[in-house]
C-alpha cells in the first residue's frame, strides 16, 4: 500500500482539481459550495503534503506550474474513475458494468445482434460499447475488455482466442451480372474496392486462387462498413467477412462474386488486463462469448 502522504483526501483533490480546471479559487469555491479560504487551505494542505508548488500565486490571479498541470491531468482521470465506479454501483449495486471496446465491423454486425441475449442472461450488468479502428491503451482508457483483430495476442494481456475471419468477393448483383466474371482471374481486370489495414488481402485471395497476376490497385476504405456501402452501389468487388454480408446477400443487396472465402491472417481475440481476468462482468461476458461463437459453428485457430 501507497504511504498515506501520496494519498491525499478527497476534500483536497476535489478542491484543486476545481481550482485547476476552473484556474480561480473563488470560482472552484462557489462550485463545490466552500469559502475561497477553505479552498486555499485545501489545496495549501495538498501542496504541503506533497513538497512541491500546484500554483504559483499573487494578488489577483493563481496559475498552475508545470508540476500542478502534470498532476491535475492525472488527478482529473484519477477522480472520473471514482466518479464512475461510484455512479455504477449506485445504478445497478447487484450487477456491474462492463466497458467494453472492439472493432467496428465485428461490434455492429456481429455482437449487437446477440447483446441482448447476453443482457437477459445476466440481467445484473450494464454494458457499455466503444468502437474504433486504432489500438486500444489499457493504460490510458477505461476499458475492461477489448475485441481485437491481430496474428499474435497483445504482450502484457491475456486474451481469449474467438474467432478466425473468412472473407468473401461480393459485389452488386447488377455489377457481377455485367462483368461477366467466369473464373477467379476474371477479378483481375474488374474494379477492385481495398482495406487499408489489409493491404494484402485480395493479393492473398488471388494466390488461394492460383491467379499469379497482381490484383489492381483501387478505391480504398479504412472499414469494412463503408467499403461494403460501396460494394452495394456498384462501385466495385470488396472482399468482406462472411459474418457481416449474410443479411446483405439474402436481401438481394449483395451477390457473391465467387463462392469462395479464404481465411485472413489473424483472429478476433478477446483481451483484458491480468488484473481484471476476475472482475465479475467479464468473466461472464467472457463465457457466454466463447459459447455463443462455438454455437455457431467451428472456430479454429488456437
């Protein structure tokens, strides 16, 4: 355990992170309802406490130094945990929440259809969803838990092996119609649609094919949302997971161009820091995810 004098009270971080943020002790005083005085000597305890000057002072203004910047930033993030767990619990005091990240395409198509059997199983934890297409920080974010998408697990997590990705060419049924596309080497001369942290997919699916030729280069995408939105307005043949075309190609949205998916390289994995592997939420999040994906077919992968 922290010694006590790197553990200041709450009444003291409260007060100047209120007169950090709102650079006034009068104004940090009418917001937590104090005297100016009671504000000064709140934070005048911390910095003694501390040994170091938060701000540097005179007859009209106080300023933070560059020591009080650093550590407000770090107390402001410190209090919104505390502020969060607080509100989490006094919310839903039988269950726990579970903040969770993940890829867009696999969070939109895949998970949220079946969230909702997850939360009537386990009635007592609240979910909250983030989605992004850079790495997620652990270190610096409040997440629990994130669905990634790499070859190797990420260093200094645990992680959960889900799922291999098969992709699949699909195209406008209007558009595969008029390209008249009667064998894999036929794509080479067709409008290819490219993902950009994926350069070498259709290079990989081509050589699945036996076709030699390099793929054209084409319009590129950051998701696969928005390159499957292209895909259905004809604008050109995107290789696409099969997990998010199966609603597309029943309504007639998307044709597949040729039946037949390669395996990417990498996996979906679910990962978390070694120090919540035991937090309530997870654990149940984790199990029910590893049975939903093994009731819908063989997984692979390791």
């Amino acid at each position: 355990m922290l010694p006590r004098r790197y553990l200041p009270s709450l009444s003291q971080l409260c007060a100047f992170e209120a007169a950090a943020r709102l650079g006034s002790f009068t104004r940090a005083a009418q917001e937590l309802d104090l005297t100016q005085s009671a504000i000064s000597r709140q934070v005048r305890a911390l910095e003694d406490q501390l040994g170091a000057a938060l701000f540097e002072r005179d007859r009209q203004r106080v300023a933070l130094t560059p020591q009080g910047e650093a550590y407000a930033r770090e107390i402001r993030a410190g209090l919104r945990q505390i502020g969060n767990a607080s509100l989490n619990l006094a919310t839903n005091p039988g269950g726990g929440a579970l903040t969770l990240a993940m890829l867009p395409a696999f969070g939109t198509r895949w998970l949220a259809p079946r969230l909702a059997k997850f939360l009537n199983q386990n009635p007592g934890v609240t979910v909250n969803l983030t989605t992004r297409m850079d790495r997620f920080d652990f270190d610096t974010e409040q997440i629990d838990a994130a669905i990634d998408f790499g070859r190797q697990p990420r260093a200094g997590l645990d992680s959960q092996f889900l799922m291999e990705e098969r992709v699949i060419p699909c195209a406008a049924p209007g558009l595969a119609e008029r390209l008249v596309l009667a064998a894999p080497a036929d794509l080479v001369r067709a409008p290819l649609l490219h993902m950009a942290p994926r350069p070498r997919a259709w290079a990989r699916w081509f050589a699945a094919q036996g076709v030699e030729a390099a793929p054209p280069a084409g319009v590129m995408f950051d998701q696969f949302a928005t390159m499957a939105q292209a895909a259905m307005h004809g604008l050109g043949v995107a290789l696409l997971p099969d997990f998010m075309v199966g609603d597309e190609v029943q309504a007639g949205r998307l044709a597949p161009v040729f039946d037949l998916p390669v395996t990417s390289v990498g996996a979906y994995r679910l990962t978390w820091p070694a120090a919540r592997a035991s937090y309530p939420p997870l654990v149940a999040f984790r199990t029910w995810l590893v049975d939903e994906i093994a009731g819908n077919g063989p997984r692979r992968g390791a």
